[in-house]
C-alpha cells in the first residue's frame, strides 16, 4: 500500500532511513522507501536528498553511504548546500514552508510546524549557525529553539517569525 506523503512527512522519512541504514544508493533508498510504502520518482528522490544536504560520507567498512549534515554526532559544516544556496538561505526557504508559529518564554521558544516537520526545520536552524541559538530539540511537529540570552526568547521568536514576514502569531 503506497502511503500518500507531504513533502515534509517525505523528507522526514528519507531522513530516517538515512539515519537507521547505511544507504548506499539511490535505488536503495527508493526500496527501503517502496517497503515503507512510500513510491517516489529517482527525480524526486534526487531532489529530496540535495534539498536534505545529503553527503557521500566513507563508512567504517569503506564504502560510501549517505549521511545528513550534523548526524552521527558530529556537525558536518556547511556553507552552502548540494543546490548553491547558503544555509541561512535554506533556512528563510525552510521557515517559509514549514514554520507555522512561534511563541516565547525567558530563553525558550517553541516553534510550531506541520506534521512530521519538524526535524527538517530544527536541522536548518541548527546549520544556520546563529550566534543567538543555544540549540535545538525536534519532535514532530514542534521544536524548542534555547536562546543563548537568559531573556532572548521573545527576540528569538520575533526573529524567526521575521524570516516568513508573519506577523501576529507570536506568542
């Protein structure tokens, strides 16, 4: 049964299998994505992992398998994305598709996004690098984004808020 996907709830699945097999290729990918019941064009696919940050990353064994920026514990930095653009472009990109609200309190903000998108925006925040972020804490569909300034929530919202021109739903 082919089970019909957002493109955030794809990204986000790719993003698990990535994470939970060493992947080797693309037509591999399209399988264990095919046994989760998700088709999904080589084109698409193709799409996907650039538009995830995708690397060819050399596994214990030797071989070559794809890994996401900032997984396996160590942050891979980036200053530009497989498509050209810069992570902060990537992120206003992101923010604009996937960030739904934004509310704050003291040092913390809780960012608000559509099912199973979550990780994909807390990643581009993450590789983003503001100086402002302490760090990030993904679930579905909500991240909890840690000012560095004991009082910075509320900036921090308003800031993220700004990369989408949305007003009023800060909190």
């Amino acid at each position: 049964m082919t089970i019909p996907l957002t493109k955030a709830g794809r990204l986000a699945k790719i993003a698990e299998l990535v994470n939970r097999h060493q992947v080797r290729s693309q037509p591999e990918l399209a399988r264990l994505l095919a046994e989760s019941g998700v088709e999904v064009t080589q084109a698409t696919l193709s799409r996907d992992l650039d538009e995830l940050g995708a690397l060819k990353l050399r596994a214990d064994d030797g071989s070559l398998v794809y890994a996401l920026p900032g997984e396996g514990g160590a942050r891979i930095p980036l200053t530009r994305t497989g498509g050209g653009e810069t992570p902060a472009a990537r992120l206003r990109r992101v923010a604009e598709e996937l960030l739904v609200s934004a509310a704050a309190s003291a040092n913390l903000v809780i960012v608000r996004t559509p099912p199973g998108a979550a990780q994909f925006l807390a990643s581009a925040l993450d590789h983003a690098d503001w100086s402002s972020i302490l760090g990030t804490v993904a679930g579905d569909d909500t991240i909890l984004v840690i000012s560095r300034d004991p009082a910075g929530g509320t900036e921090l919202a308003e800031a993220l808020l700004r990369l989408t021109d949305r007003r009023g739903q800060f909190g």
